[in-house]
C-alpha cells in the first residue's frame, strides 16, 4: 500500500491528521541522508537500491498503522454456554522501540473470559499483530492490547502477558545479551484475587 497516498499520524498511534505523509521519493531520500551519516556512499553498487529496499521494509515493519484493530473484533459469535477462560499463548511480537528504532521480538499470551460473545482466535493474533506493528514501547503494547479487547469484547476480564527482548540493551548501550522484559495488564476479574494468580499462572512466559 504506497504510503504517500493515506494520511500522517501523530505521536498517538491510530489518530490520523490531515497532512498526508511523506512522498516514497521523499523517504528514499532521507534513508540516503543516514547512510551518508553513517559514513558510507549511497551511490555505491551494493547499496544503491538500499533507499527503495528500506522504505518497502518500512510499509512491513509499521503496517499496523493502516490497522484498525477494534475493527478487527467486530465479528463474534454465542458462546454456546462456554464460560471458561479463553487463552491464545505465544503470539509472535515483532515491533520497533520507539526510543532507538531498534526491534523489539517476543511473543504475547492474551486471556479473555467471555460474556455473552466470543470471537474467532485469529482475530486475537490479528490485534496483537496490529498494535505491535508500529513504533512502540512495550508497557504501553500490552494495555493497548487489554483496552480494545475490553472495549470491543465487553468480557469479564482481560489479561495480556508479554515477553520480549529489546535490541536497543543487546546492540547499543549496555550491549547486554540474553536480557527478556514481561509485561503484564488485567482487568476485570482478574484484577481480585485469586483470580489474578491464577490467570498469572496460566499465562506465564
């Protein structure tokens, strides 16, 4: 999807502004500007398509901006009686820190307990997927995640477990290897104990 053509979105991912983005030749441009920062010749053979290869990585890395994750929720259907939790373990997250734009991988485990509804389990990766797939720090990932499930699902509760490593330690800085984070968010019922341990528990990374 060419980016010159849809709108510009502000530091609060999902909200659009009228001004539309950048040109492709534009973007091309400013990867050719860091390249030279770096100390390298963009003209070069083997890095003379490098501008066109990383704007086209950049529509993959950031397609979660074109996504309106509640949206992908609308679509549910009766329980027929099922009343336990529903959990979906290991979803891949596959994001970039919005402080260094280096990446952010792991994986995300999402609880809810329904209601009155329930809503095909893709749908659950899809959001992940969505919200991961922008600039973003991993505290503010996990309670997106939880809120529109929330909104979107009005369940009992909602918990959202994510671990991942952070290039930003293991490349630059501190350059500490094999270091993970674990988020977590509840709401609902399992925001009272015991509950909350239990769903802990389950969803453990």
């Amino acid at each position: 999807m060419p980016w010159a053509d849809t709108p510009a979105l502000d530091s609060k991912p999902g909200t659009r502004k009228a001004k539309a983005r950048p040109t492709r030749s534009e973007a091309e441009g400013a990867v050719r500007t860091l390249i030279r920062w770096a100390g390298d010749r963009p003209s070069r053979e083997g890095m003379a398509d490098t501008p066109a290869r990383v704007v086209k990585a950049y529509e993959e890395w950031f397609r979660g901006y074109a996504v309106d994750p509640e949206s992908l929720l609308r679509r549910t259907f009766e329980h027929a009686g099922y009343k336990e939790v529903v959990v979906l373990r290991d979803i891949p997250v596959q994001s970039i820190c919005e402080h260094h734009m280096a990446p952010i991988r792991g994986m995300a485990h999402v609880a809810y307990l329904p209601n009155s509804r329930v809503v095909g389990i893709s749908k659950l990766a899809r959001v992940v997927d969505a919200y991961a797939r922008r600039f973003q720090i991993q505290e503010r990932l996990t309670v997106e995640i939880a809120d529109v499930i929330q909104r979107a699902l009005e369940p009992r509760g909602v918990a959202v477990v994510i671990k991942a490593a952070h290039e930003c330690i293991s490349s630059r800085g501190i350059q500490m290897h094999g270091v993970s984070m674990v988020t977590r968010h509840v709401m609902g019922h399992f925001e009272q104990e015991p509950h909350r341990r239990d769903i802990m528990t389950m969803l453990s990374p």
